[in-house]
C-alpha cells in the first residue's frame, strides 16, 4: 500500500488548524461566519425531528416489545439480516400451560375444563397480538428507522460537510485580514511580498465562499425535504391507530365470546336439583340476600330469569336446599337462575 507522506501531514495540519479555531472560536478569540435566521430555523428542526423521531421509535418498540433482550436480539439479526425465529406472545405460553393443566387435571372436571377453554382462547388472543406487533412494527416503527438510517443520516452527513466549509471559510477571511495588516509594514525584505500574500489569501477566499455557499444549498434542499418526511410520518401515526383500533376491537370480541362461553359451561356444570318457589312478597324478607350478577345469563326456560352482569339481584331461599340454583326476584319478577353466576354480598 502505498502512503503519501506529504498529503498525510497537510491533512493532520489542516485538522489542528480546524480544532484551534474551533476553540477560538468558542472562546470568543475568532470571528465566525453566521448562517442565516431561516437556515438556523430548518437545522432546529432537523435536531428536534432527530431527537422525537428516535424517542417515538423506542417507545413504540417498547410497548410491542417488553423484552430488552428480545429487542435487542431483533436489532441483532436485523443487523446480519438473517430470518429471526419465530416466537410466541407471553399469552400464547400462557394459553398452552392452561390447556396442558386442564388436561391433567381433568377434562370432565368443571376447573379442568374450564382451564382448557380459557386456554385455547387466551392462545388466540396471542395470535391476535403478535400480528398487531408484525403489522405495527411493519407500518410505524420501521419506517421511522428507515428515516432515522437514511435521510437523517444524509443531512447530518452534509451538515458535518457544511461546518468544515465554514472553517475553511473564517480560516480564508482571517489569512486576508492578516495580509492586508501587512501591507503597510512591509520593509522589502520579505521573501514573499504582502501584495503577493494578499492575492494569494483573496483567491482562497473566493474558492471558499464558493465551496461555503454550495455547501449551503444543498444541505439547506435537505433540511427543506424534512416537510414530506413528516407528512409520511403522519400517514403513518394514523395507520398505526387504525391498527390500534383494530387490535383492541379484536380483543374485545375475543374476550367477550369467551366469557359467554364460560357462561354456558357454568351452565352446562351446574347442578340440576329441584328448586323451591317464593313468593313476591317473601322478597322483601329480612332473609333475603343481596347478590351481584357475575355474568349475563339468557333464560333457557320459562321458569329461568335472564339478568345482566353487575346487576345487583335479591336472592331468596330455604336452609336445607340445594344451592345449585336459586330462586331471585329483580325489580318485582321472580325466576330460577344458576347459583354460579352470583355473587353473594351479604
């Protein structure tokens, strides 16, 4: 390999000379060259687009995610793109462990089946969320990570370029003041002529205006792009709700129907003993207990009373009787309903 000793030490040279007007500069020791109150403005923004867009990512990814170890494992094979294996939702784990319980503990059981049934639901209610954490990831979180990789980067790239062009700059203007300072110094036995210097140091410093001011429109066409970036970005912030909506919507329809089915196997579970008959007026009885409702419980016979969940029932009856159902009088009606989907409050 071959090293060019020369251009070696003028780029070291030139990168000291950059960091002591840096400092000089920070210090108040140097002039330096101010960009425009409009360019200010689009690289504030740029920063606070930057910092959201990486902060809004993390959240989500979070909220999908739980797992640092698994997000991390993510980012790992995203990184080498390779095929992540595939994994269960914690529900689905759940779900499984149910099932494998109830069949232990007993199909025929009233537990043991209703743990079977709980499970296989809670298994789909897994399913339902590892696709919203597929689709939410592929709609909103990626592509915030596609901008972060892409445009962001570009604009910091051309942003850092733009800065050393602005050394270059106040470096060229203050070689030109320095000339200048010399003109009327000069005693002719320098080797090189102030007037020389002064052409010379003027000629950089056009080269470097020119070089400034390219620099400046095209990271300023970048910084005026992140407009269309943030309108993709809306897109995506209300396709991701939409998801949201969706996902949530599904839920509850999964955990409705498994609760009516919950509903029909205490039903089907509960014992059928011959019942007792009470009176209107004995529902005003000082043995009258009070019962909440624990489920919606649609009447399957004539004699049977539909009632809703949470709704706060009288329940009626005799020492000695089978408490596998009992009778209730709600609001002046009486019918028969299954102990099971009660709660008893005093």
């Amino acid at each position: 390999m071959d090293f060019n000793f020369k251009n070696i030490v003028k780029d070291a040279g030139t990168a000291l000379s950059r960091v002591v007007q840096f400092t000089e500069e920070k210090l108040g020791k140097s002039e330096k060259t101010e960009l425009d109150a409009h360019f200010e403005n689009l690289c504030e923004r740029a920063e606070c687009t930057r910092k959201y867009t990486e902060k809004l990512a993390k959240d989500v990814e979070a909220i999908l995610v739980p797992n640092p170890g698994i997000r991390i494992e993510d980012f790992v094979y995203e990184k080498i793109e390779k095929q992540r294996p595939s994994r269960l939702t914690n529900l689905e784990y759940m779900g499984l462990d149910m099932v494998e319980a109830g069949t232990c503990l007993g199909p025929g059981t009233a537990y043991g089946s209703a743990l079977i049934k709980v499970g296989q639901w809670e298994q789909k209610l897994g399913q339902t969320e590892r696709d919203f954490i597929g689709s939410a990831g592929m709609c909103y979180t990626q592509p915030l990570r596609k901008f972060l990789d892409t445009e962001m980067k570009a604009i910091l790239k051309e942003q850092s370029i733009l800065e050393l062009k602005r050394l270059d700059l106040d470096a060229c203007k203050n070689r030109v003041r320095k000339a200048r300072s010399m003109l009327g110094q000069s005693n002719g036995k320098e080797e090189v002529p102030p007037e020389i210097l002064l052409e010379q140091a003027e000629r950089d410093l056009r080269i470097a205006q020119s070089e400034f001011d390219r620099q400046t429109e095209i990271t300023k066409l970048l910084l005026e792009g992140l407009s269309s970036s943030h309108a993709a970005h809306l897109r995506c912030l209300y396709e991701f709700v939409d998801m949201q909506v969706r996902f949530y919507s599904q839920c509850t329809t999964i955990m409705t129907d498994l609760q009516r089915e919950l509903s029909s196997l205490a039903c089907s579970t509960a014992p059928n003993t011959s019942t007792f008959t009470i009176s209107e007026e004995s529902c005003d009885n000082s043995d009258g207990k009070k019962a909440k409702v624990l489920f919606d419980y649609e009447a399957k016979d004539t004699d049977e009373l539909s009632v809703k969940a949470n709704e706060i029932i009288t329940v009626e009856y005799k020492p000695g009787d089978d408490y596998g159902w009992g009778e209730i009088a709600t609001t002046g009606i009486i019918g028969k309903i299954p102990m099971a989907f009660l709660e008893i409050l005093n």
